[in-house]
C-alpha cells in the first residue's frame, strides 16, 4: 500500500518542476559564462574540476541521483585518464551522468551545437562533433580524438549511434573506435541504466520526436529517478582491429545491463548511416 508520501510525491515534482527548469536554465548560463570567461585562464586540473562539480549540480537539479557501480577488476577512474571511454545511450542526461563521474571530452552529432545554450556550453568544453553529411568528418574526429588521447585526456563515444529507450543494446559501430586503435588506448566501457524503485525506467529516454523542453519536464517530474553507471573492465587495444575491439565493448555492456540475449546484436563493421557515403578506409559515423 503507497504510503502518503508517496501519493504526494508525485504532484509535489510538478508544481516544483518549473522551478527546476529554472534553476537549470540558470545553471546552464553560468556553466557557458564560466566555460568562455574563465576556462582561458585556468589550468586543466581546475577546468576539469570545475566541470566535474558543474555536472553534478546539474544532475541534482533534475532529481536525478547517481548509483556508482565500480567493477573490483576496472582501472580505478583517477587511474584511467587517456582512455576511450564507451558507453550505451539512453539521454542527453548521459552526458552529464558521466562527466560528474570522470573529466572526458565527448563526441557529439554536429546538431547538438546548434542547441540554446547547451550547445555553446559544449562547444566551449571541447567536445568534438561530427558532421555526418561531411565525407571525411569521422575521420577527422578520429584523428582529433586520437590527439586528445596522447595528452592524457579521455574521449566519450556513444557507439550505438543514437539514443534508446534503455530496454536494448542497439549494434555498436565501430568506425570511431578507431581513435584509440591508432594510439593504443585502452577502452573503458560502461554501462547506464535509468531506474525508478529499482526498476528500468524510460523517463530520461530521449527518443522518437521528443523535444529537449519535453524531455527535461518529463525528467524533473520523475520521482526518484536513479541512474547507475557500471565502470566495467578496460579492454586492451594493441593489435586488435576496432571491430574486434567494439565487439567486446558490445558484450561488456551487454552483460552489464543484464540484457536479454536476443538484443546482442553483431557490430556493424560498415557504414552506420546508409546512405550517406563512407568515409576514408569504409569508416563511417558513429557519433552520439
């Protein structure tokens, strides 16, 4: 029998909701002003902390409480800089969820600059887009992600090549593995699962025709939304092919979310949006 908080609970995050929004909105424009006025002068310890505690507000403005799962055989995260860092895709929420956890760039679809604000903020935290229409941008990607590697930072991929509704694994592409194939990086997969009293829930699904407004309403008013990252094992990528090594990433997370094993789709090792035209050596685009 639900309990009188639980009744009111529900009603109570809808009148509170606009708030919320607010409150992110302002969020969100004191991150893009900090990102443009004092990233310049900071060193990268103080800008990746900054955006470490800024991702973290960010999440307790949308109700969302994070469960960190750490695998005893994982690399310790403060251990991990430099990795290509791999993960399934269920919102726009993610990106947040993981950089409250470990400073990382990420690769993004080029329409994600085009977002108010959040768009700009991107921008201004190095992240690294991809313009699929653009024959040779994974490539280029790749090669700026393979950059960033051999300076110690990590790089974000969502290899599923866009969202679900967290219920299956999609395929993973393999084209933007490639970046740490090239500089022998290690791949740190994890795995997110959106819950509510312990079980799946698609409130942060960012999917189908949604707007951004949308899905933020639909997150603000999700009571007692949890998010669990799993920071699973790192696989080795000296001497594997980056189809070889997506495949285990694949199997990693797959294993993690306790998927059914008929959503253990192979790795797609063509291109990723037919019919738009492969880039260098049949890479084609797997970007978030």
């Amino acid at each position: 029998m639900r309990t009188i908080y639980e009744r009111l609970l529900g009603p109570v995050l809808v009148v509170l909701a606009p708030l919320a929004l607010c409150f992110l909105v302002v969020h969100l424009a004191w991150g893009l002003l900090t990102a443009l006025l004092v990233f310049p002068v900071l060193p990268a310890a103080a800008r990746d902390a900054l955006v470490q505690f800024w991702s973290r507000i960010a999440l307790v403005a949308l109700g969302i409480r994070l469960e960190l799962v750490v695998d005893p055989a994982a690399t310790p995260i403060a251990a991990s800089r430099g990795s290509l860092i791999v993960s399934n895709h269920t919102s726009w929420a993610d990106v947040f969820v993981i950089a409250a956890v470990t400073p990382a760039r990420f690769v993004a679809k080029s329409e994600i600059a085009g977002w108010p604000v959040i768009g700009m903020f991107a921008r201004a935290v190095g992240t690294l887009f991809v313009t699929r229409a653009r024959r040779h941008a994974v490539v280029e990607v790749n090669r700026a992600a393979s950059q960033r590697l051999v300076s110690g930072q990590s790089v974000v991929i969502f290899p599923e090549g866009t969202t679900t509704d967290g219920s299956r694994l999609l395929r993973f592409h393999a084209n933007l593995f490639q970046a740490g194939i090239d500089v022998a990086a290690p791949v740190v997969p994890l795995s997110l699962e959106y819950l509510q009293d312990g079980r799946p829930s698609p409130a942060a699904a960012f999917i189908g025709d949604m707007t951004l407004v949308a899905s933020m309403w639909r997150i603000v008013i999700a009571p007692r939304l949890t998010v669990r990252l799993r920071w699973l094992p790192s696989i080795a990528t000296a001497g594997q092919t980056r189809q070889a090594v997506a495949r285990l990433a694949q199997a990693a997370i797959h294993t993690a979310l306790a998927l059914p094993q008929t959503d253990a789709l192979p790795v797609n090792d063509a291109s990723d949006f037919p019919p738009l035209p492969l880039a260098e050596e049949g890479r084609g685009e797997g970007a978030q």
